[in-house]
C-alpha cells in the first residue's frame, strides 16, 4: 500500500522525518518495502518565463521561444505545443534532465535548422497526468527559477508498506496513522465525521437476497452533482498511491477507500433500471466490468443489480453500464459488507484482483458503515455540489464486541519483555482496545484478535522486537541426538560439494508457466490462486528457472554461467527432491595457445553429475549409462544414469533444440538433473566410516585396445571388463578413442591390485585372457 507523507499527516500529528516514520513502521511489523520522493526524478526542472515566441523559419508547427529559467541567460528553445506564446510561465527542462514521459535525455541539438537548448513541458511528459494538448501554463504568480516540484508541492515523500494479510486495519491511512501514534511517534487526530441532513426521500430503493454473502447494504442518493474534476489535493495523493485520476467522483470513491480501507461505489441514476438489490449472481449470468472484461457469473457470486441486468461483481468491481461519467447529475452511493470468505472465493474463479477485494477479503470494519457513507458523502458535497438523500440501511452488519481477560503478566511469560502494566494499557489503548481491568473489549476493526496471546504479540510489536532478550533453551543433559534425516543430510553435502567445485546456488521459484510446464512433460499440479498466469503451476522439472537465471546472467555480459539448484520437482505422484545443473558459456577463456575460448560440452556436465552423486552416497562405480535421455533432451546428445534401467539417478546432456528455443536458453547450455530421492540407503546402518587401509604391494597397470561396433558405448565395456575379476581388476580408465579401418578402436587402461604377495607372470596372463574373453562376449575383439 503506497501513500504520501502529507497524506499521513491528515491523520497523525507528528514532527518525525521520512526515514523515522518508515523505520519505526518496519518495527511494528508493517514493512516499508521503500520510500520514494518523486521530486527527485524530477529535480532538473524549473519554473520559466518565455520571454518571447517567434515563428520557426522552416516548420509552420514550430515556434522558437526565448525561456527565462532563472539563470541569469536567455535559453532558446525550439517548441511545438500550440498553447506557447510570449508572457506565459511553464516548466523547463535543460539539456542533462531526463523526461520520464517520453523517455529521453534531453541534450543540445538542432531541430530544423535552429538551435534548441532543453525543452518546454506537457503534463504528461512528465507524468504528473494525462494531458499532452500543450505544455503546462503556470499562473502568473509563479516564482521563475524555483524548482516545480517545489512549487507545485510534488516533493513529498511516499512510502511503500507490505501489508501482511492480518492486517486489514492498516489497509488505508488512518489504520497505519493510528499503529504509529500507539508507538510514539505523533499524536492520533480526531475523525472528523460530517452530520449530512438528508433534503429529499432516496429515490432508489435498495434490497438484500443474499444475506450470507452481502449482510448489510447502505446507501443514499445525491442529486444536482457537477462530475469535473477532482481537487489538486487529492489528486497529488491519489497519484501518491499508484491511483490514476479520473473524475471527481471516481477519486472521491478511491480516496475514501484508501483513506480508510472502506471500498464504496458510485452509480449513475439515470442508468439504472429500478432499484439496487443484493443478491446470488444467476448462473450463466454475464457483467461487463469497470475493466472493460466481461465476466461469467456462478450462483455462489454476490452481485448488485437493478431490475434489468448486473451492474456490480459485489465487493470487487463495479460494472462498465452504470459508471459515472462527466454527464452524471444524480449518484446512488453504495456502502455494503461483503463477507470475506465469499469475495475470496469469488475473486478466486474470476481470477479478477481489485484494491476493493483486497481489502473486503481481509475483512472491513463492519462498524464503520454509516460512517463511511457520511464521509463519502460530505466530499462529494464538497467537491461536486448537490444534496443528499436521506439515508437507506438495509440488513445488519455483523457487529461483534468481543472481550478478552488479559493478564498482563503474559507478556513477560510469553512475549520475553517486562513491561509495566500501565504502559501495556496504554498501547492498547492507543490501538483502540476498550480497557477495563482485566477485560479487554477488541475494536471491530482487528478481526484479527482472538485471544491473549494476540494481545502479547501487539505490545511486543509496540514496543519493539529488538527488546526482547536473547535467552537460550535449556538443553537436556547428555550427549544430544542427531535430528537431520537422511535426506537433509544428502542435500547439505551434495550443497556443499557442488559449491567447492565452483557452482553458484541458484533458489527460483517453484511454479512456472503453463506453457513452459506442458513443454517439459506436463503439469500435474495447478495452483488455485496465481500470483499470475506465468506462475500458475508448480514445476515438474528445475530447468526453467536456472535457463532462465542463466539468460539473466548471459544478457549482463557474464562469459561463463555454473549454476545448481535444491528443490523439489512435482509430478503426478509426488514431490521429488531433486539437484538441477545448468553449464552455459565457456568452461575456459581464450588462452595464447588456441586463440580460442573453449565452450562446455556434454562431458563436463557428466563429470559435475557423477562428482555428485558420489558425494550423495550413490554407488557410482556400479552406475551405467543409458543413452537418449527422454523428449527433455536432445537425442543422441544426452544420457541417464543408472543402476539399472528401473532405477534412474540422473539424466544430463544438451537440451533438446525445440525446448531449447522455447525457453530462449542460452547457445551451448548442457544442464542435469540429479534425482536424489532415487539415490537408494546405503547399506551400512553405522556412521562410523571403515578404518583407511591402503594396499602394501605396488598396484600393476596393463593397456588393451579393442575393436567395437560404432554403436557400443564405452561404458558397457568398461564394465565387462571390471566384472572379469572383480578381486583383482580395482580401476578401468577410458584413455583413447580411435577409428581406424577395421573399425572403432578403444583403449583401456586396467589397474590390478595384488593383495597378499604380487602378480606372478602366469597370474597376469590370466587375468588379461578373462579381461579379453569379457571384452568378446561384449561383441568386441583385441586390436593387434
């Protein structure tokens, strides 16, 4: 929720800087994701004088101007806004200063032939509005030279608060002026609530048929209102908080609704058929709404509709056919509740999202209905002209009064701080609890208290976080137990390992698009509640969040991207706890031998897999590999390893060339992905490793080179040749591959390990006779 430092002071009197008030909100518990100053983004601006407006010699549409901007010097500006003309004051932009509306750094240039030193400025050039019909035109008594934010009072700063979902009292200013004042920092003022007399008899009657999901429905009628547009005041503060400006009575609804967290809506009378009814929405029932979207409506949806058609989704927005517009000269307010559960739900099918759902699904103050029509009412009084109806109340809202005994003494018990009994009195007072004794009565406004505990957390808050103590647990006598389970501690060292080898750690979110889902197998998981539509399934796969990390990084100039995730995978299933690896760019930078920088390849992304999985506990000397990885990958650049073909730990290679275009990867990328949950126990159940015994006798080592089919995979051999003597045979290397006439030659490099005395001539003989026969029942045969 964004809004203005003066905008603040309407409500708390307070002599607290910017920066002491977004501190001290951080502290209660209502973040401060920033404050801003737009005076900043537009420091470089001025209030001049032109001085005189000749015609362009060579543009009929362009006048040059002479601008005094306070400096002591004439500028010359060439200018095409049709309202310029000698006398007048405007805003100036000098060469340097950067336009925001047409985004572009103003700088010396010749526009037609003439010299044109900085610019005359439009309202929406600088993005204080929407005009651009010509360049803004001071009055008279502007102060040539001042900086215009100064002058027009833009310098305000404006803060930025994440309000978490309990608290739905500080989703409009008075609520966040109110915590402020309970915490010391200014004084709460009065509400002023304006005592409107009603002139004439509502001529719109109003009805519930939906008690559950509207209780209560107040509204009134004014007629004789003048639609303009709304005061500077509010339109400076409404722009304070993200609102476009629209029309007066548009902003007099918004500003309300941000004022006080109290959604209202305005429709045109003459629009209407008959009167307003509160009721369940038909099914199949169609409305097209304020966004110019129509929607389709289901029986569980709460709606108000006059006797024709729909006119507003009940709580969340109202309809396109009965808006308000510069014609409007009667109004029909409406202030209603809207039960939270029932917004939710609905804002949920539609998938529609408003500043009125917002706040209704948290739950508004059910207490603070005829207030809120008083006040809206006044302003539109004020603002627009008109009288007011007498008032119409229809239904009841659900007022409660709860009351808590509270023992103050909870709070050092519970909350870890002594404070004394008054000043807790105090703070909760100030928050608006009713304290009387030990019974506390909760204001209609904090749905969110349910019991002492509540009150502790909302003194603790007050009074400051950093005031409770550090104490430490009392830990039970004796040696403590290990906690971690064996798949905690799998990922502490695979996440250790992958870091020591020089990857970075990547955490992306676990949902992605559904596009980028049903390109990696499916998705079997959907969110009922987006953040957005690029984000509504959880991932069946890790790669496109790291593609999508390694984009970023590539696009910033990075030459070489090694990146590793921790997450888990969501499949039909399950959750899957999974290591994801991406390479991308080059594995080496050029160097004066090739001239070259040398790229990753598919065996690099091999190695980091199996230095993993041997840091998981994985038998990797057992592992085989499996060629064609799946429709992830690319064919016939890819691989799975294995224990076997049913038991899969990781598929890694290239990224198959269609995946690799959708998800925009970078040229070259190779990636992984390691399936720890697929890593089977070890065997031992002790945690004490086998005591280091290594060999008394010199290791032997023996070449054979064989001739293959094209098509056999190294790894077979290898590991028909490590099974011909499993006692003797400890290491088998891959070290040449060669293609000679006869066929594909390659070349082995076999450890033998004696263990009790050394190899004899006959025992080497026939050891290397058992290795070939292994090596031919593989189909392949001795090179000579």
């Amino acid at each position: 929720m964004k809004f203005s430092l003066d905008w603040l002071k309407q409500h708390l009197d307070t002599n607290a800087s910017a920066q002491e008030i977004a501190d001290k909100l951080t502290a209660i518990g209502l973040e401060v994701e920033e404050v801003t100053n737009p005076a900043e983004a537009l420091a470089p601006f001025r209030v001049a004088k032109v001085l005189t407006a000749e015609k362009h010699p060579q543009a009929d549409k362009l006048q040059v101007l002479t601008v005094d901007a306070g400096t002591g010097e004439n500028i010359q500006v060439v200018c095409g806004a049709p309202n310029a003309h000698a006398g007048m004051l405007g805003v100036f932009g000098p060469p340097g200063a950067y336009v925001p509306g047409s985004d572009l750094t103003l700088k010396v240039a010749a526009i037609r032939g003439v010299e044109s030193r900085g610019m005359m400025c439009s309202t929406r050039e600088l993005e204080l509005g929407d005009d651009h019909s010509g360049i803004i035109e001071l009055p008279a008594d502007a102060p040539v030279g001042t900086p215009y934010t100064q002058y027009a009072g833009l310098d305000d700063p404006v803060f930025d608060v994440n309000v978490t979902p309990n608290r739905q009292d500080c989703m409009g200013v008075r609520g966040i002026a109110r915590d402020l004042a309970a915490a010391g920092m200014g004084t709460l003022k009065p509400l002023a609530i304006p005592q409107i007399e009603g002139s004439f008899d509502c001529s719109v009657p109003i009805r519930i048929q939906d008690p559950d999901g509207c209780p209560a429905f107040f509204g009134r009628a004014v007629r004789g209102v003048q639609n303009g547009v709304s005061p500077d005041w509010m339109q400076r503060r409404l722009k304070s908080a993200g609102q476009r400006p629209i029309s007066a009575l548009v902003d007099i609804t918004n500003y309300v609704m941000l004022d006080h967290g109290r959604p209202a809506h305005a429709y045109d009378i003459a629009k209407l058929s008959g009167g307003l009814t509160a009721r369940p929405a038909r099914d199949g029932e169609k409305v097209l709404a304020l966004n110019e979207k129509e929607y389709v409506l289901a029986p569980f949806m709460t709606v108000i509709a006059d006797d024709a058609q729909v006119h507003d989704i009940g709580g969340i927005m109202g309809g396109e056919d009965s808006g308000v517009s510069e014609a409007t000269t009667e109004v029909m307010l409406e202030v209603a509740y809207f039960t939270p559960s029932r917004i939710a739900r609905t804002g949920q099918a539609l998938g529609l999202t408003s500043d009125a759902r917002s706040r209704f699904e948290r739950g508004v103050d059910p207490a603070f209905l005829d207030d809120g029509l008083a006040i809206l009412t006044g302003l539109i009084l004020d603002i627009c002209g008109g009288e007011a109806s007498n008032a119409l109340r229809v239904g009841e809202p659900p007022v409660e009064r709860r009351t808590i005994q509270f023992d103050y003494a909870r709070t050092k018990a519970l909350g870890g701080i002594d404070v004394p009994e008054a000043r807790q009195r105090d703070i909760l007072a100030g928050l608006g609890f009713e304290v009387s004794s030990s019974d506390l009565t909760i204001p209609t406004w904090r749905r969110d208290v349910e019991g002492p505990a509540d009150l502790v957390e909302e003194v603790a808050r007050i009074v400051g976080y950093d005031e409770v103590p550090a104490t430490p647990l009392d830990r039970a006598p004796g040696v403590a137990r290990p906690t971690a389970t064996r798949s905690q501690l799998v990922e502490r060292q695979v996440r250790r390992t992958a870091a020591a080898r020089g990857l970075d750690e990547a955490v992306n979110w676990s949902f992605i698009s559904n596009a980028e889902a049903e390109a990696l197998g499916g998705a079997d998981w959907r969110l009922a509640n987006p953040i957005s539509e690029e984000l509504k399934v959880m991932r069946p796969s890790l790669l496109p969040g790291l593609i999508a990390a390694a984009r970023r990084n590539v696009d910033r100039g990075a030459s070489s991207v090694r990146l590793f995730e921790l997450g888990r995978r969501y499949l039909g299933d399950a959750e899957h706890a999974t290591l994801g690896l991406l390479l991308a760019g080059e594995r080496r930078g050029r160097e004066w031998q090739s001239g070259k920088a040398q790229p990753f390849d598919v065996f690099d992304v091999k190695a980091e897999v199996s230095a993993l999985l041997d840091a998981a506990g994985a038998p990797v000397g057992n592992l085989q590999v499996f060629p064609d990885a799946g429709p992830t990958w690319h064919p016939g650049r890819s691989a799975k390893l294995g224990l076997g073909p049913k038991t899969i730990l990781a598929s890694f290679g290239e990224l198959h060339p269609r995946l690799q275009k959708q998800l925009d990867a970078p040229a070259g990328t190779v990636a992984a992905e390691i399936y720890l949950d697929a890593i089977p126990a070890p065997r031992s159940s002790g945690h004490a490793r086998s005591a280091y015994a290594p060999p008394a006798l010199q290791p032997v080592t023996r070449d054979f080179a064989f001739i293959v089919p094209a098509d056999s995979p190294a790894e077979s051999l290898a590991r028909a040749i490590r099974g011909s003597d499993k006692a003797a045979v400890t290491g088998v290397r891959l070290f040449d591959r060669f293609e000679a006439l006869e066929g594909l030659s390659l070349a082995f490099e076999v450890t033998l390990q004696p263990v009790e005395k050394s190899f004899t001539e006959e025992q080497l003989a026939e050891i290397s006779r058992r290795i070939v026969s292994a090596a031919e029942k593989q189909g392949a045969r001795l090179r000579t």
